[in-house]
C-alpha cells in the first residue's frame, strides 16, 4: 500500500466512524456504543478502573465525583446531576463541555463531549493545561430558560453561567442594563436577573475564540457569537474599522468540517499541537447560495451549535403547528429540516462555486494510524 493510498483509506474510515454516529438507530445500541468506548480506551491506553473526576461549575467552584474511567458522558452527567440535586428529567438541557482558562481568565469553550464520549480519556487526552471538564446548559435559544425555572438547582446553574458570561464580556448589556442587574444580583434575586438577561445582547450566546473567515477577503480576524438562531460575526478588517455580520440560521442551508492539517499553538511557554480546522456553510443571499468560510480549530463545536439550533427550530415549528406531522431528530444526532426561509436582509459576501456537502458529525477519536489500516 503506497502513502498516497493509506492517507486516502485513513480518511476514509475517519469519515465513515463519523458518519455512524449520526445514526440513531446505532447510537441505541448497547453493541456499538461499547464498540465506541472500547476504541477511545485503546487509542489511548487506559485502562478501565475507579477515577476521581471534578466537574467543573460556571461560578468557578469544582465538584468532585468518582467514577469508572470507561464511563461515558451521559453517565457522568447523570452522576453529577445527583450530586447537586438537578432534576433527571432535566438533564437534556444541560451538558458536559471540554473547558480551558487561557491569559487573563479568558474562557474557552473546546467542545461539547458526546454522550458517547468518555470524558476521563478526553480530558487526559486533551494535551492542553487548565483544561477541564465543564457543566453547562447545552441549548441556544436563551427562552429555553422557562422551562428550568421550577428546579431550584437548574437555576442556579443558569444563574451561575448568566454571571460568568457577562463577566466573560460574552453577553453584552448596557450601562443601564448592567446597573439594573447589579442591584438584581445584591437582592439574590435570581429568577428577577435572568428575566432582565433575556433583553441583554447575546445573552445565552457561546462565543468562540478569537478566529479568521474569507470575507470580505481571506485572512479577516473575526469573533463569533451563536444562538437564539443567528450566528453573529464581527470581522477585523484590513484597514482595522469592525463590521457586523448576522446570518439566520433559516437561511443556511448545509455546511461543513475539513480537516486541513496540523498546527503549532504557542500560548506563553505550552506548545500545542492542534487541529486546523475549517467550516464553511452556504448560505441565502439575493435568492442565491453562497459560501461563507470560518477557519478555527472549534469547528466542531460551531457544528454542534448548529445542529442544536436546528433542531430547537424544528421542535419549536412542531409545537406552534401540531397538526403538521415534522420528524424532531433526538439530541445530539444527524438532523434534516425543512423550514420555510426567512426573508429578511443580510450581509452580502462575494459568491463562491462549491459542491454541496453535508454537515459532519464531531470527531471524537485520535487520528488513525498506519498499523489500525
């Protein structure tokens, strides 16, 4: 077998392993979801034993658990969820989170673990410092906060994430605002703070770090900002002025993760190796499809952000329309909608020729090599 030929069958089982765990019907499967642990165990050589794992909260403070480092996601999440008294039958709107602290107490969200996913293997896998395993709520759109407001537990994590957040310059609330939630947060008014959060700018948003996009030439700095159907980018350009660009999610139509190679990232004195990555999705602009291209190394996790957004939409357009017959896919899986189109004003970019693709599920298993072909 040549390099050019092992490189290309390589790829090709990472996309079909991807590919697989966008189906439900696998994802029921006790078989393969075994198959799916046993993997991420070999690929890193851990072995199956009792671990302490702390849990990382929004407010800063950790939660110590023990569990078996062949347990996955949806496991430790049940186990935690316990411990601080979460409601179960809650837990679809809360998820575990690959989370690091860089310069400055910036926080970075790395990826959203799969309920397949183990975290013990991910987080010693990770290869970065201050990396930790972290609790979040795991839904964009910021009404969704409704349907906690009876779990004193729930909101107190929403309440935690509210604060971090604006502290975080994640959401952005006026001086008004800001004055107003202050004083909310002196009375421990929390149900009162989070109604006034859900008029603040971006609130309930997850924000990725600092990345570069294609438009309005390739090379742009850009910050983006998703939720509440809309993904918000505010692009450096090159004469150094900002530009803000909004796309609703009703007018995005595919996208997709490429794995463009391997780079070197210099924080202070840590050097990293890591994934460079892009996502690029097509999009509605004057009755056209055009591309719009985001090179950052969470692009995975953008994916999952999507994916989540769709799928609200859909829930959402089935529970204003019950008597049209629309498949809500479950959490976390492949996802296809058909939602009428929005006809509101965007942002222009240049077009773009492109075959269209599909989106891509997360990647959650180390590189395959050359004796696994």
């Amino acid at each position: 077998m040549t390099a050019s030929m092992a490189d290309k069958r390589r790829d090709q089982l990472e996309q079909y392993l991807q590919k697989v765990t966008m189906d439900a019907n696998m994802l029921r499967s006790d078989v393969f979801i075994d198959f799916l642990k046993l993997v991420q165990l070999d690929t890193f050589s851990i072995t199956t034993k009792t671990a302490a794992l702390d849990i990382f909260l929004p407010d800063g403070r950790n939660i110590q658990i023990e569990i078996l480092t062949s347990d996955t996601a949806e496991r430790v999440l049940e186990v935690v969820s316990h411990k601080i008294g979460l409601c179960q039958e809650l837990l679809g709107y809360f998820g575990l989170f690959l989370i690091r602290f860089r310069k400055e107490g910036k926080l970075s969200v790395m990826k959203k673990l799969a309920d397949f996913e183990l975290p013990y293997v991910s987080l010693r896998s990770a290869g970065m410092e201050n990396c930790k395993v972290g609790l979040r709520k795991w839904y964009m759109d910021p009404s969704l906060d409704s349907m906690l407001m009876d779990c004193t537990a729930a909101v107190d994590l929403i309440h935690m994430q509210a604060l971090q957040d604006i502290e975080q310059e994640w959401a952005k609330p006026t001086q008004a605002q800001r004055q107003k939630l202050e004083a909310l947060q002196k009375e421990d008014n929390q149900t009162k703070f989070l109604e006034l959060s859900q008029e603040v700018r971006h609130y309930g948003y997850l924000q990725l770090d600092p990345c570069t996009c294609d438009y309005p030439e390739p090379g742009c700095g850009a910050v983006l900002s998703v939720g509440n159907d809309e993904i918000s980018c505010c692009i450096t350009l090159p004469d150094n002025q900002t530009q803000e660009i909004i796309f609703q999610m009703s007018r995005v139509k595919c996208w997709k993760v490429t794995f463009l190679g391997t780079l070197l990232d210099v924080d202070g004195p840590q050097r990293t190796l890591n994934q460079n990555l892009e996502l690029r999705f097509q999009y509605s602009e004057d009755s056209h499809w055009q591309w719009f291209v985001i090179y950052t190394k969470q692009a995975f996790l953008l994916s999952s952000c999507l994916k989540k957004m769709i799928s609200e939409k859909t829930v959402k357009l089935a529970a204003e329309n019950p008597e049209m017959q629309i498949e809500v896919p479950e959490q976390g899986k492949s996802k296809k909608c058909h939602i009428q189109q929005s006809q509101k004003d965007s942002s222009r970019f240049p077009p773009r020729k492109s075959k269209i693709e599909i989106a891509k599920a997360d990647c959650v298993f180390g590189t395959i090599k050359e004796e696994d072909l």
